[in-house]
C-alpha cells in the first residue's frame, strides 16, 4: 500500500497556492492499491478525503518556495496551538524557536537544490517546536520537498512526542533509583566485612592509648597533658567505633526487635551521625532534650530510622534558603505520664497548603529525586511502635513534624534495691596465669597482648588457629581470647575443635564484624563472652580475671573427676554392681537380693568399695560416683 504521507503529499502539491490552505476538490480521485488479490482502484472524494486529512492527530504543513504557510490541519491546530487563519501566509519559521529559524532555512535551501534534495528527503529527524503561548516541545518531524512548473512546495508530517520523551526520562529516573538502591542493598551486604576492616585499626588504636594510659597512671608524676592527649585518642576511637556500629546497623537486614529503649540517646546518635552532612550545609543543629524521661517499647534500629527520615527531610527543605538561617532544632518531652513527644522543626519553605496530609502518602514527594516513600515508611514504623505522626507550619518559615511513642509500663522492683552486680576481685598469682590471643591481625593482636602484659598476665601470641592448636597446652591456669573470622580456620572452628579435647580453656571473642547467629552459637558451645571491637579495657581485663577464676575452678573439678574415674576403674564388676546400689540408697539385704548373694558378701564388698575410691561416707562415694559417671 503506498504509505498515507504520500497521499497527503500529492494533494498537498495539488493544492498549488490556494489561500485558504484545504483540500476542496470534488473530482474523485483514484489512488493504486495492491494486494494479494490483484490490483484494485479504490476511489476517494474530495469531501471524504478533507475530513480524513483534518482528523489526523499528527501535524501536517506545507509551505512555498519562500517559506510561507499554504496548509495547515487540524492536527497542527492541536499540537502549536494557532488555528490555520492564523498562521496561513506567515512564514514557517514562526514554528520555530529563533536560535533554530536560521538552520532550518539552510535547510530549506538545501532541499530545494535538485542536485542535494535526495539526500535528505523524507528522513525523520528530531527538531523543537515552537507554540503560540511560547512554550518549546520535541518532535519528529520528516519533510519532503515536491517540485512543480508553478512553484513547488515543501511538506512538513510532524509528531509531537513529549509524552514519549518524558516515559523515557521518568524510565532512565526510574532505572538510575534501582541501580542507587541496588547499590545500597550490596553495601549493606558488604557491611560487615566494612565494618571488620575498619574496626580492626581502630581497636588496635584504641587498645595501645588504653595500655598507654595505663602506663602513664602508674608514674607518680607523670604528665598531665600527656594522660589528656591518650585520653582523647582513646575517647575518639571509641566515638568512630560507635558510629561504624550504628551504620552497620542500619545496614543489615534483621527482624524487628522490640526492647527497653530509652529515646534521648537515639536522638543525640542521629546527630552523631549526620554531624558531618549538618556542618557541609552550613546548619545550626540545637537539642532541647528533656531529662530523665521515660523509657520506651521499641526497636531502637527503626527508631534511629524514624528520626533520620525526618532530619533528612528538615534539611532538605532547607535547602533553598541562605545558609546562614538555616536552623534545625529537634525537642523531647514528657506529655503526660504515658506518653513522650519529640519535636523536629526547620525554618525551610514549609508545607503548601493541602500538603500536610498528603506528605504522607506513599509515592507523594516533592522533591526532584525523591521516591515518596520516607514519611510513608516512618508512619508506619510509628504506627507499630503505637505512635503517631503529623506535621504543622510554624507561625514564621517552615515545619515542624511530630512524633509520639507510649511510655514503657515498668513493674516495681523494690525486691532488688541495694543489690549490685558482682565485683570480681583481681586474680591473685597472675605469674602462673597465661593468656592466649589468636588473632590475624598484626597491629590488633599485638595492642591487645600489650594490654594483657600490663594488667600483670603472661601473654602467647598466634595469628592463626592452626597455630596454636600445634601449642601444647599444660595443667597451667589460662583462658583464650580470639578473633571470630580468620584465614583458615573460624573462631567457631578452633572451638569446635578446642571441645572435642579433654579440657580446652575458657573462650572470650572480640570480633570486628560479629553477628547474632554467630555469638549465639559461641555462647552455646560455651563460650564464656561475645565482645565487639573495639573493646574497653576495664571490661575485657575483668572478663579476664572471670576467665581465670572459672579455669582454675574447672580444672580442679576436671581433676577430681579424673581421680574418680580412675579409683572407679580400680573396681572389679562386683563392686561396680554393690557401689551403684548403695549410691541408690538401697540396704544391705536389699542388695544381697538383687544381687543373689548373701548379706555378708556385700559388707564385705562394700567395704573394699570404699577404700578403694577412698570415700569416708555414704555421700563421699555418692559424689565421687557422680563424678566418674560417663558425660551425655
């Protein structure tokens, strides 16, 4: 079939210089079609053919040699916004935008040469339009040229495609938002080796300012600025540590878990956090936090969630005013005694009107880049938690959000007044004590050990599992500190390994990139603790001295056990049979019947029961029997 854009093409060259641009012909006229059935003449009138040109939604134009409108549908009607008396006798370019009206007549001259014209006919090409309210659109356009004894004319088929262009800038938006959130589901997959290979120097840093500062207390008149100048390293370390934890846990995926939670240290994190963004837009940040307030029933992840969406929120809208204005306060408060508020104001550009509702609704954003989903979310994380969430325009510029969380319902414990944790006392004889530390890493390992060797331990370094399961180890008291993920062998593997012996010491872990799974599994297989890097020193040197006491303690257990089981095998099965009944608490002439022998042959095996196993009473030999009993 010849294609529709000829048609109009021959009319449109019909048409000659008609003044009022329209096809008005009412002669018929035959127009050539093939099919497989052979060739047929299909007939069109004027009249039919007018309508059908007018109807078209496309922009079809045409122009003389000098560039002037003869033909105008009403598809271009539509898309520029003229209607066709308007425009007809005025010149093309009044379509186009100025910067464009100069190229477009190179063009045109260049159609009308006979030697270039076919070079560039009927090619669609991308140009910008111009309406008549004076806003610019994109188009493909394709222009033909047909030349004629009485002036031939120019042919313009043209499409707005705005539509089409903003489909494919919202699919490129949407493909560069999953490719963002792709990225940041693989940062969050990759948080906890982050979080190790960051941890690692920073516990070796703040472990050698915790054993330095040791060292400097123990000099009568050691200096001042010295111990302040440990004392701030070591205070960093920490804070860099805190913050490192807190995005860790923001990043991983886990279940919701809902705890005692008190809400000013979440608050005084979020600034912690953003401290850095805060001071690169130039913001005044003021906390107002009420003391002594109440205790919530939350998960602290979603919490810390909830007042990052909304601070990120109070800057952005910020963001248009003189950086010297821009100021962020955030309040708590007690309302009443079963509830607590918190407060989250800027002075951006506020809330228009009939916007306070629908900010949270999913999808609605007012920003450029956002997804519309931060208010949906913190809602809902609100909602769970049996709060509520609404926002108010200040009386000057800006918005203030609110939030509020119900008080945790805490039952009396005046049963526990007085009573405090229990005070190890330092072990005494640490010359005989031994520490051992596993460990990959150098500088960590190495910091660790100096803190040991000051509190008084003898310390065995190893940087690997295998290495020190070659170290024999003796009746000498120790206990074993030890990285979860090495090369080789795992911290879980070496203990595995560690149990199936005879007797392994206790295990502390301090792992950098530690997880739940993992320190439940620790602790179940007997671990004694599950600490993360980077670790205070007081804790771990009384974890130490716990370790210590508890394997002098078992070892002594683990060598009556050994007596036991050895006098028990001195036995012969006779004995074994009357020990076994009298532990049971059963008489002589009771075992005598169970045994079917007489009374008198089980005293006399009684007695030599209890000299062998060297049991003075009835409950020595219970005890010692308990002992040499096999293990589940």
């Amino acid at each position: 079939m010849l294609k529709f854009g000829l048609i109009l093409v021959q009319c449109a060259a019909g048409l000659g210089g008609s003044p009022y641009g329209r096809i008005m012909k009412n002669k018929k006229q035959q127009i050539a079609h093939s099919d497989d059935s052979g060739d047929h003449a299909i007939e069109f009138d004027g009249s039919l053919f007018s309508q059908i040109f007018e109807n078209a939604s496309d922009a079809f134009i045409s122009a003389d040699e000098s560039g002037v409108i003869r033909l105008f549908n009403g598809g271009a009607e539509n898309i520029f916004g003229y209607r066709a008396n308007e425009v007809i006798g005025q010149p093309l370019d009044i379509l186009l935008p100025e910067e464009f009206r100069s190229v477009h007549k190179n063009h045109m001259a260049r159609f009308a040469n006979e030697d270039a014209g076919g070079r560039d006919m009927n090619r669609r090409a991308d140009i910008v339009g111009l309406k008549k309210d004076g806003s610019r659109f994109p188009a493909k356009a394709t222009i033909s040229y047909v030349r004629k004894k009485k002036g031939s004319i120019f042919s313009v088929y043209l499409r707005d495609v705005s539509d089409l262009r903003r489909m494919e800038q919202e699919s490129l938006k949407a493909r560069d938002e999953l490719a963002h959130m792709g990225r940041i589901g693989m940062l969050g997959e990759i948080s906890s080796s982050l979080a190790h290979e960051l941890n690692q120097p920073l516990a070796a840093i703040l472990t050698n300012a915790q054993v330095l500062s040791r060292l400097l207390d123990a000099v009568p008149e050691g200096d001042d600025e010295q111990k302040e100048i440990v004392g701030d390293i070591a205070s960093d370390a920490k804070r860099a540590g805190a913050v490192i934890e807190r995005l860790r846990a923001l990043m991983r995926p886990s279940t919701t878990s809902f705890e005692c939670t008190e809400v000013n240290p979440i608050l005084a994190e979020v600034q912690a956090l953003l401290r850095s963004e805060s001071l690169f837009r130039q913001e005044t940040w003021k906390l107002n936090l009420a003391p002594d307030l109440p205790a919530v029933f939350g998960d602290r992840i979603q919490l810390q969630q909830v007042m990052l969406n909304l601070v990120s929120n109070a800057s952005e809208a910020m963001l248009d005013i003189a950086p010297e204005k821009r100021a962020l306060a955030i309040t708590s408060r007690g309302v009443g005694p079963d509830t607590i508020e918190i407060a989250v104001k800027d002075n951006g550009v506020g809330l228009g009107a009939g916007k306070n509702l629908r900010v949270f609704e999913p999808y609605y954003t007012t920003k450029d880049r956002g997804m519309g989903m931060g208010l949906a979310i913190t809602k809902t994380i609100l909602q769970a938690h049996g709060g509520k969430l609404w926002a108010e325009n200040n009386r000057g510029p800006g918005t203030t959000f609110y939030f509020t969380l119900p008080v945790m319902k805490i039952e009396s414990d005046e049963h526990m007044a007085g009573v405090t944790p229990n005070e190890w006392p330092v072990a005494d004889a640490r010359e005989s004590a031994r520490v051992f530390i596993v460990d990959d890493d150098d500088s960590f390992r190495g910091a660790l050990a100096r803190l040991v060797r000051a509190a008084g331990y003898a310390v065995e370094e190893f940087p690997s599992a295998d290495e020190f399961l070659q170290r024999e180890l003796c009746d000498e008291n120790s206990c074993l500190l030890m990285d979860l993920h090495m090369p080789g062998q795992s911290g879980l593997e070496l203990q595995q390994a560690l149990n199936a012996r005879e007797y392994s010491p206790p295990i502390i872990f301090i792992t950098g990139a530690g997880d739940a799974a993992s320190g439940v599994r620790a602790m179940k297989m007997g671990a004694m603790d599950f600490l993360s890097k980077p670790v205070d020193d007081k804790r771990l040197l009384e974890l130490v001295c716990r370790a210590l006491e508890a394997d002098r303690k078992n070892r002594a257990d683990h060598a009556l056990r050994l007596a036991a089981m050895k006098a028990k095998a001195t036995l012969t099965l006779r004995e074994k049979e009357v020990m076994a009944l009298v532990c049971s608490g059963q008489q002589n002439k009771q075992i005598a019947h169970a045994l079917s022998i007489s009374e008198n042959t089980v005293k006399i095996h009684r007695g030599r029961v209890m000299k062998k196993v060297g049991a003075g009473s009835v409950a020595d030999l219970v005890r010692i029997s308990e002992l040499a009993a096999d293990p589940d």
